[in-house]
C-alpha cells in the first residue's frame, strides 16, 4: 500500500505509506513430499496431489502381491510406497507414475457391435480411461432389448460397467447415444469415435477386450529421472523413488537434487540400502552417496499387506527402499529443527535386528538405522554427508532459512536500491530470523544487507546471513546474491 500526497493546501497532519515497511514473509512449506514409482492404473508422466492413503487408492490403484520368492523388481512400487509414506505422517504429496515403455502404454479395450448383414461389427471402442493392467478387471455387458422383427421404434442397448464397487449404466436407442452418455459421466472408461454410417446403429454385442499384459516395470534410471524432472518445479520439500535403492538408483536423485538446488528449490532425498547386511551397505550404498541432501536408511521393514488380506501371514518383508517411504513420511510429519533420532515409527517389525556393533558400522557409514527399542525407533537422524551437514535438523533449518529469505526478498525486487530500501528488507529478514530463535530452529544469528555504489547500479543487494542452528556447534554461514 502506498499513499502519496500530491498537493497540500490545507494545514494539518499528512503521511506518506511506504509499502517496505509492511512486507514479511508468508508461509513456508516443509513437509511436502514428491514421489515417483510404477502402478497399474493412472495418468503417466503427469503430477498428482494427493492427501491420504484412500486418494492413493483412487488414483493408482491397488499394489500387486508381494513376490515371495524370486526377484522383486517387477513388483508394482507406488501405491505399495504410498502406504508407507502416508502411515509414516504425510500430508500432502506429489506422486509421479512412470513406466518402462517403448512409444505408448497400451489400455485395455472392448469393440461394441451391431449387426451389419447379418455380421456383427465392431461400431465403437471401449478404452480404460488410463493405461495399465487395472483395466483387464473392468467388465463390460451389454443387454438388448428388442421390439417385434422389422419394428426398431423402440429398440434399446444396456450397456452395464463395473469395476468392483463402482458400476455404471448406460441406455440408449444408437451407437452415438451410448458413446455420447459414456464420455458424459463415465470414471472407467471413454468412448471412441463413431462412424456416421454407424451413428444409428442398435448395438447387440461386447467383443471379447484387448488385454494389456505390462505395467511397465521395472523401470530403470531413464524413468526415474524423467518423473524426477517433473517434480523439479513443485513446492517439494523430500523426495522419495518407489523401489529404488542407493546402490543402483543413486545417479539420478543426486542429479535432481543438485539441479533443484541450483535452482533455488532444494530438498532432501530419502533412499533405501541395497540390502541389510552392515557390510553391503558400507561397500555398495555409502559409497555411492555422500550429501548433505541424502538419507540413506535400513534395514527392510515388515508390513501388512493388503494383497494378502484373508491368508494365515498378512504381511510382507519388504526392502529398505519402503523403509524410505516410511522414514520420509514421518520425517514430513516434524518441524524442521526436529531431529528423527530416537523417534519412533508406525511399522510391525523390522527385517534385520542390528547389535549394537552393527548399529555403530552403520553410524560411521552414515547410514539412518531403525532399532527395536519400546517398539521401532529411528537410532540417529543422520544424512550421508561426511562434513558439517550430518544432522537432517541442520540441513532442514537452513534450508528454511534461505527459503524465508527468499519469500521476504521477493517483494523488493523492482524497487529502489538505496539505503531505506535496504534497511527495509533488512528488517524484514530480521523479524524472520528473530522468529525462527522464538521457533527454537536457531540459537543465534548475524545478519546484513548491503551494496557497494556499483551494486547499487546494477540492482544488487547482498545478503549475508550467519546462522547457528540449534543443537549444533556449527555456525553456517549463507550469501545470497540478489539481483
């Protein structure tokens, strides 16, 4: 807001609003979690939000039964993840289904038709609204209903769709009338064009459908990177890959991690070990991520599993890389000064119980280690990082930090670069940071903005913050180039 006196003609009391001196910083996100990985249903390559476990349910569709034997990475990854992260404490999260496909992922079909002399023939198709293997369970029936031969006045087509508890129903006298009420209301499936020699035809059959038989998997890096990309620019603040382990799916989260820091849009990654064994881990995972940007987490976990409702043994034993999930979710769930280190989290069991000489070869190797102690517990939140970022905490503060500067810094832009100006931005990022040692995410700070005469041509202001986290010794020290 701004108000400039033009003209004074009558004596009194005038003021001139600086709009600088109304400026702070709006709300920051910190638990939002992006997620990639393979389902049987739902849009491909496209950013879904989503809010609970049952919104999962509708959009992805259910996991697959968990191999009992044999290898796992055909096994559907996303929903399966999903559980874990929303039973873990997430809120709000932007999942990515991406498939291993050559060209486009196929959807299941069905061809309706009518009797054409005497022949039926396929008048309209049927398609699963997305692709995937979810579509070979819809079924489809058609009912006719027929008035005396030679008499079609009133001729009518049931055409019923169901999908477990959702079923639909359509009539009508035509092809069009059918097809028309379909891409009306129908949540399964959409119908395809009809031919005008067809338009008003009395459809009397369903054709047998055309299966799909893949899902996609398992995907490799190209996918991952590719639905990765697709997070980039989304208010994510963890970033978990369904399935993926350290070992063979480091490369491309280091790379989308360091690309979204460039940008000003950092995060944290949360990744699975290879396997349980301390050994393993220190030889093929430890060494393959070393950031400040990294969580790397063990051992498996022991998890109910839907697809086993109903059998003697409900539950899965599931690899790290769902340790991940869960660890991620609950990670989202605490404020960013909040360290995960003796927190507990929601699962049965985990796969491997560490001695304590375990415990201590995976605190050296960086790792997250859950331990059974008055249930499952997060030993030390830790990144992968080998200097001054160990603590998640530190990390998420600063993190927080930049991201309020940011916000609060924005408003300026496009203003005068002069002295009040500055001073005003100053005391913008200084009620900030004042709040954050209210929130206990910092003990103390330095803080300065300034500009040389030359910067002050160029439309620079410098930024120059000195924090010191909470239960740290470290003192980390943050320049932000403003132009």
């Amino acid at each position: 807001m701004s108000e400039t006196i033009g003209e004074m003609i009558l004596p009194g009391t005038y003021i001139d609003v600086r709009a600088e001196g109304l400026i702070g910083v709006g709300g920051i996100s910190t638990g939002n979690v992006g997620i990639v990985g393979t389902a049987s249903r739902g849009p491909l390559n496209e950013v879904k939000l989503l809010g609970s476990y049952t919104e999962a349910l509708d959009m992805f569709g259910s996991y697959d039964a968990w191999p009992s034997t044999g290898s796992t990475a055909g096994a559907l990854s996303l929903t399966r993840a999903l559980e874990q992260l929303f039973a873990g404490g997430a809120a709000t999260v932007y999942a990515v289904r991406v498939a291993n496909v050559v060209g486009t992922m196929p959807s299941t079909t069905w061809n309706l038709t009518a009797d054409v002399g005497g022949t039926d023939t396929p008048v309209v198709a049927l398609t699963a609204k997305t692709p995937g293997t979810w579509g070979n369970d819809i079924k489809v029936v058609v009912t006719t209903f027929k008035n005396a031969p030679g008499d079609a006045s009133d001729n009518r087509t049931r055409l019923q769709i169901s999908l477990g508890r959702v079923k639909e129903e359509y009539t009508g006298a035509t092809v069009t009338d059918l097809a028309t009420a379909v891409n009306a209301t129908s949540v399964l499936v959409t119908a395809g064009t009809v031919a005008p020699a067809d338009a008003a035809r009395f459809v009397n059959k369903v054709a047998n459908p055309t299966l799909v038989t893949s899902n996609g998997n398992p995907p490799t890096n190209t996918e991952f990177a590719a639905g990765l990309a697709l997070l980039a620019n989304q208010p994510v603040n963890i970033v978990v890959v369904a399935g993926a382990n350290a070992n063979d799916n480091a490369a491309p989260v280091l790379a989308h991690l360091e690309a979204t820091e460039n940008d000003g849009r950092e995060r944290i990654a949360v990744l699975g070990a290879s396997a349980d064994d301390p050994a393993t881990i220190g030889s093929a995972d430890a060494s393959k991520v070393s950031s400040a940007r990294v969580v790397l987490v063990a051992p498996g976990i022991v998890a109910d599993d839907a697809a086993k409702a109903g059998q003697a043994n409900p539950q899965s034993k599931l690899p790290a890389a769902y340790t991940a999930a869960l660890v991620a979710g609950r990670l989202s769930s605490v404020a960013p000064h909040v360290s995960l280190t003796n927190k507990d989290v929601p699962v049965n069991d985990v796969t491997t119980e560490y001695s304590r000489a375990q415990q201590k070869s995976l605190l050296g190797n960086r790792v997250l280690a859950l331990k059974k102690d008055l249930g499952i517990r997060v030993l030390k939140g830790i990144t992968t990082d080998t200097g001054a970022f160990k603590q998640i905490s530190v990390r998420r503060i600063v993190d927080y930090a930049k991201a309020g500067v940011r916000i609060g810094s924005n408003p300026y832009i496009g203003r005068l670069n002069n002295s009040r100006v500055r001073a005003a931005l100053q005391a913008t990022l200084d009620g900030f940071l004042s709040g954050m040692v209210l929130d206990e995410m910092l003990t103390k700070y330095e803080l300065k903005v300034s500009a040389t005469r030359q910067q002050e041509i160029n439309g620079i202001a410098l930024v120059e913050m000195t924090l010191q986290p909470t239960f740290s010794i470290d003192f980390v020290k943050v320049i932000m180039n403003l132009e």
